[in-house]
C-alpha cells in the first residue's frame, strides 16, 4: 500500500434530535419531539421516571418511561439529580437511546437530524494528481447513517462510480459501504 499523503475530517454534526414515531392519543398522527423535561415521580420509595414528548400535530405532551417502579437507592444520584433538572444532556441522551426505544416500543426518525462536514475542497478522487488519503469520520450525534449515504455527501460521486471505487479497492472500508454506522471510524482512498 502506498504511504498516506492526505488526512482529511468528516464529521457528522446535529442538526437536532430524531423524531419519536408511536402514535398520539388524541390526533393519531406519529411524530414527536422531546419537551425536554424529564419527570420524576415517587411513592415512598420507588421512582417513575418519564422522558416528557410532544405530539408534533396537536402538542399533547406524552409520557415514554425510562424506569417504573425503581427502588431510589437503584438510581445513581447524580443521574437522579440530572433528571430532577431536566438536564438538557439527559434529555439528549434518552432522545437518541435505541435500546429504550425498543423497550418502550417507539421508533426513531434520523431524517433531518445531521448534515456532514468536511475539511477538504472538493476535489476529483479519479484525477492523476489525487493523492492518497485518510478519511477520519467523527459522529456528533449517534445517527444511524449508511455509509454509502457518508460516501454521498462526502465525495459527490455518482452511487455507481463508488460502488466501483470499493470494489476496486481504492476506497477501502472497513465494514461494507451499505452497513449503517453511528460511531466513529476511518477510511482509506487510494486513487
């Protein structure tokens, strides 16, 4: 392989929280939103702790539970703490949480939630002059992204032009480019 010339930054940044699709009580359509309120109940010992949604159409706040019934000494105190002031860290965290989402059952909509940014001026990977290349991908916010779409957005080529780019190895992955990602890696281009 020949020695890296170039590194260059992707990051994924937020444009704002995943949608909560599950239907609203009182209008039937799907889409909500964190309130960004947490609430907290308790009853002697044992704490409800609820992420606080709104329907999206009719605003009626709903409840998506985060611990029922929880004995008090289970809780860690500062993340206790952070629900009771409605930590806007904590809200971020419960908004994008795929395993609560599966348990509470609700789904979560990525589209519109980020936009990539990179370091480099476009230039033509298929040119002479391009030079090898590191591609660091960095993720702002835990979007379940394809690669392929990254591939997209980062390089402006045609699906078909980088699907052949991968399986000549000049783009050199390390997970297929049609697996979704949502952590950090890094990529190699080798023109």
């Amino acid at each position: 392989m020949s020695e890296i010339d170039r590194k260059a930054l992707w990051t994924v940044r937020e444009l704002g929280l995943p949608a909560i699709v599950r239907g609203c009580p009182s209008c039937r359509t799907h889409r909500h939103h964190p309130t960004g309120k947490v609430r907290v109940n308790a009853s002697g010992k044992l704490l409800d702790v609820w992420l606080l949604i709104g329907c999206d159409h009719c605003g009626r706040t709903s409840k998506v539970p985060v611990h029922e019934r929880i004995h008090v000494s289970a809780l860690d105190h500062d993340r206790l703490v952070r629900f009771e002031d409605n930590d806007p860290a904590i809200v971020r965290e419960l908004a994008t949480d795929m395993s609560l989402a599966r348990r509470t059952p609700y789904r979560l909509d990525w589209d519109g939630t980020w936009e990539l940014e990179t370091d480099q001026p476009f230039y033509d990977l298929r040119s002479p002059d391009a030079a090898p290349m590191e591609v660091v991908v960095r993720f702002e916010l835990p979007a379940p992204i394809r690669v392929v779409k990254l591939l997209l957005a980062g390089f402006g080529l045609s699906r078909t032009v980088l699907r052949h780019m991968v399986l000549t190895e000049q783009i050199r992955l390390p997970m297929d480019m049609d697996a979704r990602v949502r952590e950090d890696f890094t990529f190699v281009v080798v023109p």
